[in-house]
C-alpha cells in the first residue's frame, strides 16, 4: 500500500473545488516575479532580436524604398519586406484577404509595418529601423468617420440590419420624437505586457513559437500560411499573458508571423518585443462609434419605436470589424424592450490601425448608444433616467423579444435593479444630492443606476466549441490541458477546480499545463467571455471519460454494480471499502485501463442567419447593474467618483474570488473607456496617445472612493452550463457605464435637469466642461 | 584640486557587492537587472517610468543616513547608481521560500491577475509599509499613482497594503536590520573619488563633489547633464538620443541642499521632489497637492526640481509656482555665478539661458508675505501622474482698502514657455478684489496667452479653465460658499 501523508482521505470536501475562493494559481509566482512571460523565459542561444519598420505617412503608395543603410547597421543579420514571405503575405483573420503582414505597395496607415530587421541584440534592431529611407506618394486619408459620409463611405466588411416591427412609422406616430448624435471614443488595451513573439526553428519545416495570444490555434494557422507550410509544422504555446482584454485574439498575428519567417531563414531563434509606442501604433484598438439615433417615445418614457445607425472606425482591414459592428447592433437595447426597431451597422473603412477586439467587442459601444438614448427621453420628460430605465426593461413572460428575435428567457433584471437600488439607497441620495446641487456653485454632484444584460456565445456559431486533454498519472496526479489561455482572468484555475471537483481530488494534484496546439488543436479563441463555459466543460468531459472508465474498472474487479462505485473527497467508496484516489488509478493502470482521455464540449442551442438578422445567437445572458455617484469641477470639469455600488450575478460561481477580481477589474476598466482614456490622431493621421504619459488608464485614485461591490449569489444559469455558472469577463466591463450617466447626470444639474448633457466619450474633463458651458447658455444661465 | 579618479561604479545589487567597470552612459538598470543578471522578476511595461512595472527600491546615504526609495529601473542609468543599494523583488523572499509580508498580502487578498504589474507594485508597497506600516486610503493611493495595473481595478491592492502589518513588522525586516551594515558598505564605496568610464562619445563622468563637476563642465561643455534622468531617460528609451558624454549628478550630497533664510527657501538644484516637499508643503501650503500631482511616487523620488527648471519644458509643474512667487535662479560657470529671476531663464521654446558648461547650481524661493493669497493648481486629463494641461499659479496681496496692491501670475501649458500673465496682472492691479474685477481680468488673457491644442487638451479648453482657475482663485480667497474643488479627502 502506498503512503498518502500529503493527501487527507477523511476529508469531507476536497481544497480547491468548485465554488471555492480559491486564489490564483500564479498567485505565489506573480508576487514574487517567478511567474515566466514570454520575455522572461530563458533565452535559446544565438537568439536574435527583430524590430518593425513603420510607415511615416497615412495613406500612399511606395516609391522607393532605400534600406542599405538599414542592412548595414551594426547586427543587422536581416531586413524582411514583403518580398521575402515564402508564404501569403495576409494575416487577415476574416478570410479577406486584406491584411498584409508587411505593406506591398502601398501604406494605408501611419505606423503600418514596412519591413522588419533582425539583429544581434534588440537595441541594434531599434537603431536600425531608424535608418531607412522610404519616398510615398501620398493620397488623401480618412482617419475619422466624424468628417465623412458616414451612410456612404467605404465598409470593410458587409454591414449588419436588425428590424423589428415598423420603427420608421413608430416613430412618426409617437407623441415624443428626438433625433441625435453621440461620439464614443475608442480603446487601447494597455495590456501591462505588451506584443511578445519567440520562434525557434525546429527541424524539417518546423517552428514552435511562443507567442502572448489569446489564440494559439490562429497564430498556428498565419503562421504556416506565411511561412507556406503545413499547420503541423507550427506549434503555437502560450503559459500566460500579462493582460490581454482582447488585444491579443488577433494583434498577435504579425509579431508571431515575422520571428517564425526569420527564424526559419535564418536558422536562429527570433524574437520580437515591440516598445510600447510602437505597440500602441501598429496594433488595433476598440472601435469609436458615431452612432445617430431617434427615438419615438410618449408621455410616461415608453420607448414606442427606435432607430440607431452604429458607425465604427475600422481601420484599414476587416480584422474582426465585422462581427464587433455586428454586437454592437446585439446590444443596442441592452436591458431595454424596443417595441419597434430598426438599427444599421457601418463598418468603416478608414487609415488608421485596424481596429480589433476589445472586452465587450462592440457590446459596450451599443449599450453605451442605448443608454444615451435613455437619458434624452429622461430629460425630455424631466424624469429621473433610473425611472426610465425600468419602465422600457424587457419583461418575462412578454415584452421580451430582442431586436435579433431571440426571446428573453432568463431575465432577472428587475430583481437585480431593484436589489441595488434598495442597498445603495438610490432615492435617497438623489434627495441628498439635490440638496447639495441646490448649496453648491462650483461643485455638483449626480448618480446613475444603470443596468447590464449582455448576451453570451460567439456570434460565429462554430467558434462554440472547445477541446480540453487530462492524464491521470499512475500517482494519481492530474496533468490538464485545454485550448483556452490564461491572461489573468483566472481560467486555468476555474478549470482546474473543475477537474479537482470531477475527481474529488485537491487541487494541488492537478497540474495545470501552458496552452499549446499541440496538446489540443483547433481551439477558438479566448474570448467573448466563454473561456470558462467552453474550457470547463470539455475538461469536465475529459475527466468524466477517465471517471468512467475508472468506475467501469471498479465495478468489474471488485464484483459490484457500478452505482456503487463514488468519488469521495480524495478516496473513492467501492461497495463496502473506501480506496484512496492513487490506488485505484494504479490498480486500473496495472489492468491496462486507459487514464488519459481529451474532452470536447459545443454550445447547445445557438443558431444565427445574419442575412435574416434572426435567430438564436446567444446560449444565455449575464446581467448586472451599478450606481456610481460623481462631483464635478464646473470650472475646470475635474472630476471624482464618490461612490459606485455593484450588482452582479455570476450564475452559480465557480469561483467568487476571482469573480469578484473581474467585476471590480471589468468596472474600472470600463470606467477608463468612458473618462479619461483618449485616442488623438493628428492632421497627419499620426496618434498621438501612445504611452501611458499621453494615453491615461485609470489610477488606483481614480476608483470609487467608496466601492461596494456584491455578487447576485442567489442567481443560477437556467442553462446547463458548467456546474450553472455564468460568463464573467465581459460583462461587467459595461457597469462602467454608471460613470458617464452620472458625469452626465452632475452636468444636467446646471440646467434643472431639462436639457440631455449630450455628454460624449470618453467624458474627459474637457467635454464635462464644455457640456457644461453649452448647457448654462442654453438654460440662460 | 583634482580629486582621485576611479574607472568603475560600485554599488550593492540585493545582497551582493559589485563593481563594474563595463557600463555605457545609456545603459539602463532595467537593461543590467534584465539583460545582464537574468533579474527578470523586474518588468518592463512602458521605458518611461509611467507605469511602475519595473519599479526597484534604490537606497541611498542622504547626509549619512540610508535611505529607500522605490525609483523606475526603466528610465534610471546604471551608471547613477554609484554608492548605491539597489533591491528587486527577487530579493524580498524570506529563508525556506517564505513570502515576504507584502508578499503575502497580496496573495491573500486577490491582488494580483495578470501578475505582469505585480512585482512593480509589491516594491512600491514595500517602499510604502517601511516608512509607514499602517497607511490609510490616502497614502497608499499616493505611494501607488506610479503602477497601472490594467487588471484589478486596485481594489484588492488597497485591501492589502493595509493588510500588510498584520503579516510582519516593518521593524523587523532585513532592509531595517541589515540598516547599520548596508549603511557602512555604501559610505565605504563613497570614497570622493571622480568616476570616469569610456571614453569619446561612450563616456561618463560621475563627479567627486559639487567644485569638481563645474570643472568637469568646463573642460566638457557639451556634456549632457543628468540629475533624475526622468525626461532624459526618455531621450535614451523612446528617441535613441546619444547622450554622450554625460555627467550625472543626482549623487552630489552638496547639491541636495535644502534651507530657508530671511523668508527665502533655497533648494539646490538636485533636490528631488520628495525633498522639497516637507518645507515646501509646510512653508507654502499650496504645494502640498501640486506636488503630489507631479508624477507617481518614483518620478518623484528621482526628479528634481533643477532638472524640472533646467530642462526648460514649457509644461514643468515647478516653474509657474516658483515665477508666481518671484524666485530667483543661481547659474554656476567654473566658479562663476549668476543669479537671475526665474521667469528670465525661460527664453523660448526649448530655449534658456543657460551658457555652455553653465549648470543650475540652486533656486531661492521666497516665501508669500504674510497678506498673500497664493494658490497653484494644475488641470490634466487623469487627476494623477498626468502632465499638465494648463497650470496656473497665483500670488496676490489685498491691500487694507480692498484693493489689489500686488499680483503675480504664471501659468504653464499656456505659452512656449512658462509665462507669467502680466496683461491679467495689471487688470487686477490696483482694482477692488471683487467678481466684477476677477471677471475683467478674464477677458485679459487673450492678451497673454495663445495656447495650442494637443492630445492633451484643445486650445479653447486650456484658456477657458485657465480662466476659470483665476476664478477659483478669487472664490477660495473670498470664502465662496460649498466646495469649490472636487476632492479626494474621505469623510471622517
């Protein structure tokens, strides 16, 4: 018999379940700095370094190209342009073919890669880029949608109509009728870790490259058909991302494609490290949206008929405009019922970065688009927006079909809202603040309570599926692999209490293993908040495999029926005799019983006809609300959040810890969208916000001075989701929202409340100012 | 007299003792820490010192006495860091693999996710736990306005930076007990010598003392003179400027001088911002906000307010204040010196008057008589660690008769240079300190200032909140009713 001094076998509940707060898994590692990034792993030897050469106009073709100086710069052991991919020259993640790797002929945006050097050390490739001489001819650019026709201009990508009912009509007839634009700025990720891309040529056609991406299977696929070979040649690995939020489902494509092509040419490993400016410059960021809405509404705020018209930067490619423009249409009623709408997307061609994924991927821009529409009705009507908000809910039994014809059939909004209200005593601190507003020149105040209901799966139907691995080694430890990747979120170690839960082993038996192609192939990406849906299933499906057989084993050897056969906390009860987890594997391993299995898991339910507009596009919904209070500066438009309270519901929690950490981190990151983060291009079509000293992410004394933050706990999926839980990456990024409905709710105030503050995004303290200003002329102030 | 001449940098790295003769002037800590020492718990995020994700505790004997300050290994030179102890987080896990308290608590409290920011931020809490074991929302949030963290919202950082005394005492930790043996070893490589490495357009100098870097100026004239490095490492990280030859001087104990005579404070010139912050903040209230807007906490620890001045840049948070109060800067040349009022070193756009082999020995900063209103405030995006978009500084003295019988204003973000506005001072001056007469004023400042409009703010917003700051002005002196300032105080 072996020995199991680490393994308690009376416990009544194994450490590290499902539903346990369990920390992190690189926890220890992070704090310490012994958690490896990509930068940080040890470095093959010969490594090489590349560097990016970037457009210096915004749109033009090439006119010469002059790189002898570049060749000849100390170290430089290449100069890669377009010419010298074996394979396509496209990285086009939409199968359009309109994404070079490297520009051929002609720039479509300033800071478009050009060429890449390879040399000795990193700095020597920076230096070098410096020296080359490019001539463009240059042609007029777009680099925002503002200044153009925005029904007219060039797409991307086909562009997405929902309708419901006759909107155009309905609101002709309605008793209220208001029409409006609203600017929503973009995003940039700010991932803390930047792009990283390591290849090391392997034999044969081989390459493995490890690559910071939230998609390993994609970085597979650009990376062989750049370098023209099989996807078996190319094994994509990725342990952790220092943050991705999206920005790296795609943007890791060219980093990755690059070092796999100059490895391979030049028999050394390569890696790419942008600097951050050069980061913030050749990588996409989320989409700003023009977005021209009318409303029909009558005297109470009943929302009667709607009608939006969603106008995204794109970009110069597709990238994944399409299906971003395409949820930005799936959110525009947030939590509200439309009883006849009409909204149209356009994805817009312009020449600026490609403009990518980004928490939320659209969601927040339409949500954003609805609620401002919420609030002209509000102030029309000299309402309070919260009472607004919950006469238009969608209802339960009617009143509840989306834009998208999907019907509503898990809505708990309205106790959500109701809940938060009553805790973070709305109505009377909207007194207090009246009060306030009514003894205070300078400084004013407002509150916000604004919902969430976000819709969760891919759009893309086959994206929802997943693939997981686990063996069980003859000690009884676990080695568990799946196709989704860790970026801080917490995945790995919700999939590991998974798997510790299907076993009933400790969590410290299950090891959890960097995500790599080569374990689990044709995986989506880690993304649309499905990570753990999708993951957790397919590695409980593995591990239930294992379970059964091992069960199977059970019952045959030891003579009885196989109900009586349970995994108990680290032991398993066969009939009469408990046996420790360990032994019974060992026993099944001497009996040649298989103990590694792959799992595989697809969303039920989901169908979708883009041409139709109609189906059944999300598996489930996430819902949530918060209510921010602000005081604004009418003097400068400096601002500070008082107070926000959080509402959300997590389905039935795998994890409340981690939960938690995504709902306050989701919160304050959408807060950064809507307030301080400003992307500035030039007259040169050059942006100018590409650093944290230009490009302003949220400070620890930015957050909510007093920050409630509450989990729904008596929430559960009414799907058969991974043990009832729900998505939780994005979802809470909209509670940002709150901020901007309270600055614009603080700014209203100098005006009685009458006028909508038209407050645009992100509401810097510039556009709080001048919303203020614009509003004290129009009230005659 | 020449002083002694050495050709390599000593200073401790965690536990070790080192000497380098092998440096170039450009060469960063993060580069050596990373690059060098395969220290790779230290983190590049930005190379240039805004988001704390390679912050390092450097200690250093500031008149005898050691010590730590968290700086950015991103933007600090190797060659900087002569006498010097520099700690990584490598160095904080105590015997068998034990978490250091910090460690600990922000693994307890969920602190970390993507972890890539962590490291950063356990040093920055580290820095903070020693000088103040048990710190409130205020301190914490200022000890953490250098470290982004994109992931946790900060929330659970917070949690457990008050948390952390409950893991260990301060008092206790090797950095505390070790303080004696740490402090003889650096006042020991302190041994006054000159220290010369490379040569040609790869050199440094790191002066023996105050006399001996006016004569390494006038011998190299051209030398780039480097005191924080928190604009100059930019120049190396982000522009690939060569700096060559460069003279650092943030080391020189004479010029960290701080001391107030007949109501005139004089910093010299390497005084970071950290050090003018307790007489400034005490002498001269208004400085008390603005400075802890400057920056995050390792900016400040490694800029000065020398450099601040010397470097010219028409947004520098310093100039304006010290113009609006009438200080005085002292030029030093061999052992030549001059001194000039503040406002005339500022020439033009990238312009001063400064001569070659000339440095910026100190600024005098008189204190406001005791009638004076004085106030500075700055305007930016991001309340914190965020560059000025307009600043706007006031010195005004109200006569017995209720008239304005003094003003002074200088505003930064406004001109090419830091500019006073002589046009809105004469519209106050000698007219009753009322609304009507503040409102006047207002239409004044188109007369003194055309602002540009940039990623920062457009031109209309920084003139009308430069308006509006000289109204905020009249509001705090005349006791307007409510709050005029939105505030980050917590209620009691």
């Amino acid at each position: 018999m072996t020995k199991h001094e680490a393994i308690d076998l009376k416990a009544a509940r194994i450490a590290g379940g499902v539903a346990a707060n369990q920390r992190h898994d690189s926890a220890h590692k992070h704090v310490t700095g012994e958690a490896v990034y990509i930068d940080d792993m040890p470095e093959p030897a010969g490594l090489l370094h590349g560097c990016l050469g970037l457009s210096t106009v915004a749109h033009g073709t090439i006119r010469t190209m002059d790189l002898e100086a570049v060749r000849a710069a100390p170290g430089v052991l290449a100069v890669l342009t377009a010419a010298d991919l074996p394979g396509e020259n496209d990285i086009s993640p939409s199968g359009r073919h309109d994404e070079p790797v490297l520009a051929e002929g002609k720039v479509q945006f300033f800071g478009q890669p050009v060429f890449a050097v390879i040399a000795e050390t990193r700095e020597q490739a920076r230096r070098a880029c410096g020296l080359a001489k490019i001539d463009y001819d240059e042609a007029p650019f777009i680099t925002d949608v503002w200044d153009i026709d925005r029904r007219k201009g060039k797409l991307v990508t086909p562009p997405l109509t929902l309708k419901r009912g006759d909107a155009a009509g309905a609101i002709a007839k309605a008793p209220h009728r208001i029409k409006g634009t609203m600017r929503i700025g973009g995003q940039d990720h700010f991932y803390l870790e930047g792009q990283i891309a390591l290849a090391v040529p392997g034999e044969d056609m081989d390459v493995t490259v490890y690559s910071s991406t939230q998609h390993p299977s994609e970085i597979q696929h650009m990376v062989s058909h750049v370098l023209g070979v099989p996807s078996h040649a190319v094994t994509v690995e990725v342990r952790r991302m220092g943050g991705g939020f999206g920005g790296k489902e795609t943007q890791g494509n060219q980093f990755a494609a690059l070092a796999a092509v100059a490895a391979k040419k030049l028999g050394r490993a390569v890696k790419i490290r942008p600097d951050r400016d050069d980061d913030m410059t050749a990588t996409g960021k989320r989409h700003d949206f023009v977005v021209d809405y009318e409303v029909g509404f009558d005297d109470e705020g009943m929302i009667l008929g709607v009608d939006y018209f969603y106008a995204a930067r794109c970009g110069f490619s597709s990238d994944l405009s399409g299906p971003v423009t395409d949820r930005a249409l799936f959110h525009c009623d947030n939590a509200y019922y439309y009883p006849a709408v009409h909204a149209q997307s356009a994805p817009l061609y312009t020449n600026t970065v490609s403009n990518t994924a980004f928490r939320g991927f659209g969601g927040p821009q339409g949500m954003v688009g609805c609620e401002r529409v919420i609030e002209e009705v509000a102030f029309a009507l000299g309402k309070d927006p919260l009472e607004i908000r919950k006469r238009n809910f969608y209802g339960t039994s009617e009143r509840n079909v989306t834009p998208y014809h999907q019907t509503v059939e898990d809505n708990i909004v309205h106790r959500i809202v109701a809940e938060l209200e009553e805790s973070c005593d709305y109505a009377g601190r909207r007194r207090a603040i009246d009060a306030f507003n009514a003894g205070s020149e300078i400084v004013k105040r407002g509150i916000a309570l604004t919902p969430v209901k976000f819709g969760i799966s891919f759009t893309a139907t086959h994206f929802n599926q997943a693939g997981a691995l686990v063996h069980v080694y003859t000690d009884g430890s676990v080695h568990l692999n799946h196709g989704g990747t860790e970026m801080g979120q917490g995945l790995y170690v919700k999939v590991a209490q998974v798997v510790a839960e299907e076993f009933q082993i400790d969590l410290d038996r299950v090891k959890i293993t960097a995500t790599t192609t080569g374990k689990v192939p044709n995986t989506s990406a880690t993304a649309a908040s499905s990570g753990s849906d999708l993951n957790g299933m397919a590695a409980q499906n593995a591990a239930r495999a294992i379970k059964q057989r091992l069960i199977d084993f059970a019952a045959s050897e030891h003579q009885i029926p196989a109900d009586q056969v349970e995994f108990l906390p680290n032991r398993v009860r066969v009939g009469n005799q408990e046996i420790a987890f360990p032994d019974l594997v060992k026993q099944a391993y001497m009996a040649r019983v298989q103990l590694s299995a792959a799992g595989f898991y697809k969303t039920p339910k989901i169908h979708w006809d883009r041409d139709k507009g109609s189906g059944h596009p999300f598996y489930y919904f996430a819902y949530g609300a918060a209510c921010s209070e602000v005081s604004i500066d009418t003097l400068t438009g400096e601002y500070m959040v008082e107070r926000t309270d959080i509402l959300h519901e997590t389905g039935r929690s795998l994890n409340k810890a981690i939960d938690i950490g995504q709902i306050e981190g989701g919160f304050i990151q959408g807060m950064g969208w809507l307030t301080t983060e400003e992307l500035v291009w030039d007259d040169k079509g050059r942006l100018r916000t590409h650093a944290p000293s230009t490009y302003k992410i949220p400070l620890a004394s930015d957050r909510p001075k007093v920050f409630n933050v509450a989990l729904a706990d008596w929430a559960e999926n009414a799907e058969s989701t991974v043990h009832r839980s729900k998505a939780v990456g994005e979802p809470p990024f909209m509670l940002g929202m709150s901020v901007l409905s309270a600055l614009s709710d603080a700014v209203a105030s100098v005006a009685g409340h009458t006028v909508c503050p038209r407050l645009d995004a992100p509401a810097t303290p510039e556009r709080v100012l001048m919303a203020v200003e614009r509003l004290k002329k129009d009230a005659g102030r | 007299m020449q002083p002694t001449l050495r050709n390599e940098i000593r200073f401790l790295l965690n536990g070790e003792e080192i000497a380098l003769a092998d440096v170039r002037p450009d060469e960063t800590l993060l580069d050596y820490l990373r690059l060098r020492r395969s220290l790779r718990g230290t983190k590049e995020g930005c190379a240039e010192g805004d988001c704390g994700a390679c912050t390092v505790l450097v200690g250093r004997l500031a008149g005898g006495e050691l010590v730590y300050e968290g700086v950015n290994a991103c933007i600090r030179f190797l060659a900087s860091l002569d006498a010097c102890h520099v700690v990584t987080v490598e160095h904080l896990k105590g015997e068998g693999g034990k978490l250091h308290p910090v460690q600990q608590a922000m693994v307890d409290f969920h602190g970390s996710q993507c972890g890539f920011c962590t490291p950063g931020f356990v040093m920055s809490l580290y820095a903070l736990w020693m000088r103040e074991p048990q710190p409130g929302d205020a301190a914490i949030e200022k000890a953490l306005q250098g470290n982004l963290c994109r992931c946790t919202g900060y929330e659970p950082i917070v949690k457990a930076a008050k948390a952390i005394s409950g893991y260990g005492a301060a008092a206790a930790d090797p950095l505390a007990t070790e303080r004696a043996r740490v402090t003889a070893s650096l006042a020991a490589m302190k041994d006054g010598a000159r220290v010369e490495i490379g040569s040609g357009r790869d050199r440094f100098v790191v002066p023996a003392s105050a006399d001996d870097l006016a004569a390494v100026l006038e011998a190299e004239p051209d030398s780039t003179i480097v005191a924080g490095s928190t604009d100059v490492g930019l120049w190396v990280t982000k522009h690939m400027r060569d700096i060559s030859p460069v003279v650092f001087v943030g080391h020189l104990d004479e010029l960290h001088g701080v001391e107030e005579k007949d109501g005139v404070i004089t910093l010299s010139a390497c005084v970071t911002y950290t050090e003018a912050f307790g007489i400034l903040s005490n002498r001269i209230p208004a400085f008390r906000s603005l400075i802890d807007r400057i920056g995050g906490e390792q900016v400040r620890n490694m800029g000065t307010v020398g450099g601040n001045i010397a470097n010219g840049s028409p947004i520098g948070d310093m100039p304006p204040p010290l113009i609006a109060l009438g200080a005085t800067l002292t030029l030093r040349k061999g052992d030549a010196r001059r001194t000039i009022a503040l406002e005339d070193f500022f020439i033009d756009y990238g312009k001063q008057d400064r001569a070659p082999g000339e440095f910026v020995e100190a600024v005098h900063v008189p204190v406001p008589q005791k009638d004076a209103y004085y106030a500075a405030w700055k305007v930016t995006k991001r309340r914190d660690e965020d560059i000025t978009a307009a600043l706007g500084a006031f010195n005004v003295v109200v006569g017995a008769d209720g008239k304005v019988s003094f003003a002074r204003i200088a505003y930064g973000g406004m001109a090419a240079t830091p500019k006073r506005a002589v046009t809105v001072e004469a519209a106050l001056l000698g007219q009753p300190w009322t609304l009507p007469t503040v409102e006047a004023a207002m239409a004044a400042y188109a007369s003194d200032y055309a602002p540009i409009s940039d990623m920062r703010a457009s031109a209309e917003y920084r003139m009308l909140a430069a308006k509006n700051l000289l109204k905020r002005f009249y509001l705090e002196t005349s006791g307007a009713a409510g709050r005029i300032t939105v505030s980050r105080e917590w209620a009691a």
